[in-house]
C-alpha cells in the first residue's frame, strides 16, 4: 500500500516537472519556428521636412546625407527641404 501510494506521488511530480518544462519550451519554441519563416528587411530611411509649412516627406537614405542637410525644394511653399531624422525602419515578410 505505502508503495503505490509512493508511485503514484512520483507519477505526479513527474507530470508536473513535464508541464513545467513545457510551458517554459512553448514560448521558445514557438519562436525559433516564427524567426525562420519570417524574412526581416532593415532599411535606412530619413524624414525631410519644410521647416516653414511641415510639409514631410520619408525617402530612402542616400550616402552623405545628413540631419540637418537641404535636400530641396518644398512642393508647396518652395522653401528649402531639410532632413529631419534618419533611422532604420524593420521590414518583415512572412516566407
Ligand atoms: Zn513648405
């Protein structure tokens, strides 16, 4: 009788420890499987803007532009374009 009553604690904790394991694997698993179908793009971009009307505008980076930098003319008021920010923008596609 002290026996089963042993076995059956063990097979209990043994299912707890599996359930345990398992909440703490899911979340991982879950995404190591969601990273590999997914394809991510990193582009640089910048943010122009009219300072006089703000007017904005993103475009892609190009190389030696700066913030601050007169990148054109505003095609609404003609004043000059400067670029506000530059930052990366993440791009995913699913596979
Ligand atoms: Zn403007």
């Amino acid at each position: 009788m002290m026996l089963l009553q042993l076995d059956a604690l063990m097979t209990a904790l043994l299912i707890a420890l599996f359930l345990l394991l398992l909440t703490t694997l899911l979340p991982w698993l879950i995404s190591v499987t969601s990273s590999k179908s997914k394809v991510v793009k990193e582009e640089l971009v910048e943010l122009v803007g009219c300072p006089k009307c703000g007017y904005e505008s993103s475009r892609k980076y190009e190389k030696g532009d700066y913030v601050g930098k007169v990148v054109g003319t505003c095609p609404k008021d003609s004043n000059s374009l400067i670029v506000k920010a530059i930052y990366v923008e993440k791009h995913t596609y699913a596979q």
